[in-house]
C-alpha cells in the first residue's frame, strides 16, 4: 500500500465524524449503512474490510429491535462515528432492554454473541450507561505499513553483529517527535527482527497517531552522526492522566552497557514532572533481576507481579506446540514523582495488610478500608464496564468504570466469553476509591481471580488489577526479584495464585 493510500494521521485522541439518530427500519439501517461504508473507505479502509464492519453494525442493530426493542422499530438509536487515533470506532447506543447477564449465560439471548470476530473487527466493546440505556462499540484499526512485512531479516542480522562503538564517542538525547517515526521504526527492526514485544512499534503510523495525540511522549538518544540509538516512550491512557506507562525501550546493541535507557528515562521524567505527572509505571522482565533493579535505583517500586503476562520469545522457524515457549512474567514497577494522598480507597478485606505495606512503601497516604465478600453493593446504577483486547500479547482487561447492582454478573459474563476467546490473561480492573471496590474484589476471589499489582491514580484514582490465568503454565523458577519486598509480595501472589484453584502447586 503507498503512502497515498493511507489516510492521514489525526493530531487528536478522538474526532467525531457523524453522529445520527435513527429509527431502525430497514430502508434507514441501509442508508446508514451505505453512509458507514463511505466514511470508511474514504479514512483508508479497503472495500471488502468496509463491507464486512457494516455486518457487524447491522447485526447489532437487529438484535437491538429484536431484543432490546422488542420488535417495535419506532423507537431511535443514535450511531456515532468516531476517528480514534488510527482506528475507526462505530458506537451504537440505544435506551431499549438493560444488558440481561443471567439470561446471556442461560443462552436465552443472543446479543452481544459473536462479535469478537477478528474478520470483522479488532475489538466490540458493550456496557451499560445506567438510564442512558446500552452502548457498543466496534473499533476496526485503519490499513498501515508493518515494516515486518517490507524489510529484509538479513538487516537485523547483520546489525546485531556490528562491533561496539567507541566508548568516547559522545551520546546526546533529545525529545523524539513524529519526523522521527520512521528511524525510530526501523531502530527496533535492526535491533530485534521480529521479536520485539510491541507490535504498533513496527508500525509507523500508529507511532505516529499517539505523538500527535499527545499520549506518547518520546525521547531518543543521538550518537556523534546524530543517528537514533536509543528510545524510551511514556503512554499515557488519555490526555491530561496524572500517570504514564514507561517502556517502548529500545537500545542499539552497539550502545548498550553505557547507561543510555537511564539517560532517556531521567530526561523524560523531568520534562512529565514539570507537567504535574505524579507517577511512571512499568513492566520489568523477571527472567532476571537487572531490569527490576535499574527501575529501583532510579525511585521504582513494586506494586506487583503480572504472572505469564508477555508470550514467550518466538524463534522464527516454525515449533510445535510441545516446544512453544512458556509465557513469561513481569514486576509491576510505580515509581512516584509528586506527592499523592490522602485518599480514602476500599479495598478486599484479604488483602488489606500487603496493600498498606505497598502504600507505605510509596509513601502514599491512603485511608484504607476493607471490605469483604458479604459487604454487598447498594444503590440502583446498574454498573458500567468496557473490555479492552491486546491482541499482541494476547491479553484482555475488563475495565469497571462504575461499580454497581449488575457488576458482578457483567464480569462473569465477560470472563466466560474471554476464556472461550482463549485469551491467555485476563484482568479486572477495580477503582478503589468506590465504596464497594473491596467486595467486588472479595467476590472475584472466589471466581478464580487473584492479586496482580496496584497502579495508583490511574484514571479517576487509584486501581486495583486482579488476574487470571487460563489455562497458563507457570513455573516459580522463571521468576526472579530484586529486592526482599518484591521477593515476599511473589509469594504472597504465588499463594493467592494456588488458593485461586488455577491448578498451580508450590507442593
């Protein structure tokens, strides 16, 4: 695909392209379907990939008559058509029948059923709005350039066998911006083929989508030519969070040894503490303790272990599933930058006393209270939950927005189709400074779910990560800390894992 073909890159999170409301008869659901296949195609999206996300909104919006409307097509849906970075969403809401869980698992309904399909779209995502009735949302990523697909392997290769630079030669680092993409692309190509974990970092467009956007920032490290060298991005979940995920580091193998991700890290870290980021978060391999203990040096904690959390390294000549890698854990690292607190949070009365050491640790003031499986959840609001799908690491994350009377069998239902999906991990995400918060902790013990890490002020306050695994084989050996804290908050999650029932024995 040339250049030309490709749409152009947005400089917002999200722009809204159409919002319409219709009566879902069949004359006006074709016409919004010819307008839908039109904005598609004229953001990048080829013909056929066009036709095949207008079955999916058709599908939706017959079950909405025949299920939320009950048939009666005089009543309106509104449909929403956004460019989110470089993806097209398309977002149904309607005020007909509340989402119905229990009748979802007894299979008496069909909505929502088999919209995961990858054919169609890369993610569906559906929650309730409370009294503003029910909202889906198909997100279907625009065509890109995946230099996986143009560039020779030999170059990687070749790269890696380079001889180190000269150890006088003099490094600078600087801010990365978008006329920097495609080096930075092709930076990570040379250094790590097909391997790395990440796949939008193959992807310039979509690089370039989030440093507009402002939620990626960069800084890139410079030899005495002024070729890139070196990369470390902050991400933030959306723009003006008081948080960032670091990562995204990449070092030229030539360079490394020279203490060039410090440098990037430190850069970045100034520049985000001016503009009031409380904290960085991030993902340290555990196959060793070395990333763990850069992280702590430079002000990291841990808050949490992600167990199987990114796939095995795979080699590129084809294995078989008896030799395919295990999947490999990670330490959750918060590093605070500003101060944090006090906040009131609540929290599952099992887990009160390793939350408040984690806390401490951070030195982030929080008045805890716990709560346990019998507390209950009052009040009418029904809830609200998203799911959120990593296709690259095989990952889902139910995301709960708003804890209410339905939340519990809106996350059962989820966990149900997600371990049908195969989806290796699965997360909840729980906000804590709901009331509630820890009894939806305590019940989703008891579904399988067991500590992941704490990621304070993500979002509209701090949460809370539950995990479960399935079907994932985890071995203790592979797992290596750095510090006597991170070495008892692995095993205070290693017996949380075994009580969970995962089929997992420390024995």
């Amino acid at each position: 695909m040339s250049e030309k073909e490709i749409a152009e890159v947005t400089d917002e999170p999200e722009r809204q392209i159409a919002h319409i409301r219709i009566t879902p008869e069949k004359s006006h659901i074709k016409a919004l379907i010819d307008m839908v296949t039109g904005i598609a195609v004229s953001n990048g999206m080829q013909t056929s990939a066009a036709e095949r996300l207008d079955k999916v909104l058709a599908d939706i919006l017959e079950n909405i008559v025949t299920h939320g409307f009950e048939g009666d097509t005089r009543k309106t849906v509104e449909v929403i058509i956004y460019r989110r970075l470089h993806s097209l969403v398309i977002a149904v809401e309607d005020k007909g029948l509340p989402f119905d869980y229990d009748k979802l698992e007894m299979g008496e309904e069909k909505r929502f059923k088999s919209y995961m399909s990858r054919h169609y779209a890369d993610e569906v995502r559906f929650k309730s709005l409370g009294k503003g009735g029910n909202r889906t949302e198909i997100v279907k990523n625009l065509p890109y350039v995946d230099v996986r697909e143009v560039m020779d392997i030999t170059e990687h290769h070749e790269h890696v066998k380079l001889p180190e630079a000269p150890h006088d030669e003099k490094v600078g680092v600087a801010m990365l911006d978008t006329k920097g993409v495609h080096e930075l692309v092709r930076l990570v190509f040379k250094c790590y083929g097909y391997t790395y974990a990440n796949d939008f970092m193959y992807v310039p467009e979509q690089i370039e989508s989030l440093l507009k956007s402002g939620l990626m920032l960069s800084s890139g490290a410079y030899n005495s030519r002024n070729e890139l060298i070196g990369h470390v991005g902050f991400i933030f979940s959306a723009p003006g969070a008081k948080v960032a995920e670091s990562g995204e580091a990449v070092v030229d193998p030539r360079y490394r040894g020279r203490g060039l991700f410090q440098m990037m890290k430190n850069y970045l870290k100034d520049f985000v503490t001016q503009q009031n980021v409380v904290g960085i978060y991030g993902e340290a391999v555990t196959v060793h303790p070395f990333s763990q203990k850069g992280s702590i040096e430079l002000g990291g904690r841990e808050t949490g272990f992600l167990l199987g959390y990114s796939p095995g390294t795979v080699k590129f000549e084809s294995i078989s599933e008896d030799e395919r890698p295990r999947r490999q854990s990670v330490a959750f690292m918060f590093t605070p930058l500003l101060a944090s607190g006090p906040e009131t949070i609540y929290v599952p009365e099992a887990y009160e006393k390793i939350l408040a050491e984690i806390y401490d640790r951070l030195d982030y003031k929080r008045n805890i209270i716990a709560e346990n499986g019998r507390t209950g959840i009052k009040g009418r609001h029904p809830g609200a939950a998203s799911v959120s799908i990593r296709h690259d690491h095989n990952q889902a994350r139910i995301i709960i927005e708003r804890i209410g009377r339905k939340t519990i069998d809106e996350i059962r239902f989820h966990l149900k189709h997600l371990t049908l999906e195969r989806f290796d991990c699965i997360y909840a995400d729980i906000p804590l400074k709901q009331k509630g918060a820890g009894y939806v902790g305590s019940v989703l013990r008891d579904m399988g779910f067991f500590f992941g890490c704490v990621i304070p002020e993500y979002g509209d306050g701090d949460v809370f990560r539950l995990q479960y695994l399935n079907n994932v084989e985890i071995s203790p050996d592979d797992i290596k800390t750095a510090s006597d804290f991170g070495q008892k908050l692995l095993d205070t999650i290693l017996d949380d894992m075994e009580r969970a029932g995962s089929g997992f024995s420390r024995k």
